[in-house]
C-alpha cells in the first residue's frame, strides 16, 4: 500500500501541476515564472531541537507548559509553489513534518546534506523500508558523506536498496536543477568526525542565498563571509549561541562564531541576515535578525 501511494503520489502532483499550469500560464508564455520559486525555513533549532532531552532551562521549560511552541532542527526548504517541486537542505530527525510543511508530505525532488552530525542527516531513515519505503530519492552529498553514509548501518541500507540515489559532490562545483535553480557547495571548518561539512550557495531565478548552519569560526576558514554575504541576498547563518557563557563546557570544545561577532561582520552587507541552527541555550533565539520557522523568501 505504501508503494501504491508512492506511485500515486507523483502522478497526483503532475496532473495538478498541469491543471495550474493551464490556468496561470497564457499561451506563449514562459512555463516557469521567476516568482514560482521559494525559501521556506523549515526549523531554526540546533542539532537536539528545542526542548532538548534533558534541558532544564527557561526556554525549554517554558514549550514544555505550553507558553511557546517548540522548535524543529534547523533546515532549509526550496520549493517551486506552482510545480510542487521542491528540494530540502539537510535532512533533520523532524523530516516528516517538515516535508508535511512543505510539500503536503510528498517526497522531495532532492535533499542536499551538510554534514554528519545529527541534526543534518538522520532524517534519512524516514525514506527507508520502516517508513516510505522510497525508490530513489535523491541525496547530494561531499565524497566523504556519501562514503559515510554507504558504509555505516543503517544508512548503508537505504543506499544498497535504493531507497536513496547518491549524488557526489564536489567542493565549488554547481549542480543546476530543474527550473533555473543552481546549487553549489562550499567546504567550512568544522568537527568533522564522520563526514566533511558543507555550507551552500542556492541561486534562484531572480535571488540568492547563502546556507551555513554549522562553522567552528569565521576567522577559521578560508574563504571571507562578507564576501560570500555581498553575493547573496540572504544568509542562513550559525546562529547556535550569543554567548560563550551559555554553555557549562569550554567554548573550544563545540566552537561557534557568536552572533555578536556575525552582526558585526556583516553590518551594511547586501544580504539580509538571518540566524539559523540556534542552541536551547540562547537567549537571542527571538531576536530580530533569528530566523522563523515558516518564513519564506522569494527566489
Ligand atoms: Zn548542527
Ligand atoms: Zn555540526
């Protein structure tokens, strides 16, 4: 039965598209407007979500009585509102609800990962045999990530079955979809116990955007931020803490730019700021400049 809708599920969404296109698109006309193509921010929260297991602080006390809602992990959704194609950046423990935001709980046409730490992959077990069962679905990932994933149970299952297609890919290079829609990798610093880690450049028809929801230290890296930012015309940003007296462990262990530090590195630049993959611990996660769950951006 799950197969069946599977199968369905597409065809549904084809003959849908087709019906809208016949309504929106006058003869002649290009099939696919700049307008059609979107950002949504699927989740603003770092790794553990927001309550995190065990947390006891304000924040997470306060979703657990009910006087703020909780938060899903930090992702990306890029979605075409007329086509119903849509892609998603990392595949976090909350897919099924984000991928219910974003695509009425179809599958996406793609999923572009990060890295290996938990909040950025691991919702890749929901297209596996114990829930979906997909055929397929595509997964962009560095080298090192994509021979993570083949090697290690249970993600090897998913890649030896073909629930998910692996796509390499390599530092800088882009990779255009469908739709007028480019996505490149960049490698960042970064614990990389497992895999490498990745942040993207995501260009749409009309604007563009830059993804890093994890990076040890902008003065780390080798590439300048104000550069990539004045490029683009929004920034996903690390937003995980605004201060190194959140967290009772020394700030080296799990390095983050503070957000302090990414205002000011930023402040003037051309694209709008705003903070993704924030900790329990921060209490600027309703600030400004955080992002929201449910925001979107045209492409
Ligand atoms: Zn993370
Ligand atoms: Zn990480």
């Amino acid at each position: 039965m799950v197969q069946l809708l599977n199968a369905i599920a597409p065809a549904r969404g084809a003959a849908l598209a087709a019906i809208a296109l016949c309504l929106l698109t006058a003869p002649g006309r290009a099939q696919e407007r700049p307008d059609d193509w979107h950002i949504v921010v699927l989740g603003i929260a770092q790794d553990g979500g927001i309550p995190q297991l065990g947390c006891e602080r304000p924040l997470c006390q306060d979703v657990r009585a009910g006087r703020r809602k909780a938060e899903k992990v930090s992702s990306l959704g890029l979605l075409n509102r007329r086509t119903g194609d849509a892609y998603v950046f990392d595949a976090t423990p909350d897919l099924p609800t984000q991928l219910q935001t974003l695509t009425g709980g179809r599958l996406p046409r793609g999923v572009f990962l990060t890295h290996a730490h938990i909040g950025h992959y691991t919702g890749l077990m929901f297209f596996g045999r114990e829930s979906v069962n997909a055929s397929n679905v595509p997964v962009f990932a560095t080298a090192r990530m994509g021979a993570f994933l083949g090697a290690n149970g249970p993600w090897s299952q998913l890649v030896a079955i073909g629930n998910i297609r692996l796509t390499t890919m390599a530092y800088d290079q882009t990779t255009a979809l469908d739709g007028g829609v480019r996505v490149t990798p960049f490698q960042v610093p970064h614990r990389d116990e497992f895999s490498d880690t990745v942040g993207y450049r995501i260009e749409g028809p009309r604007k563009s955007a830059i993804f890093i929801p994890d990076i040890d230290r902008w003065e780390t890296w080798n590439r300048r931020i104000r550069a990539l930012a004045d490029a683009a015309d929004y920034a996903f940003l690390d937003g995980t803490f605004a201060s190194p007296a959140e967290i009772n462990r020394p700030i080296e262990e799990i390095p983050h730019p503070m957000m302090s530090r990414t205002r000011e590195l930023l402040r003037g630049s051309r694209a709008a700021l705003w903070f993704i993959h924030i900790n329990n611990s921060n209490a600027e996660i309703d600030a400004a400049d955080a992002a929201k769950e449910g925001m979107t951006f045209p492409m």
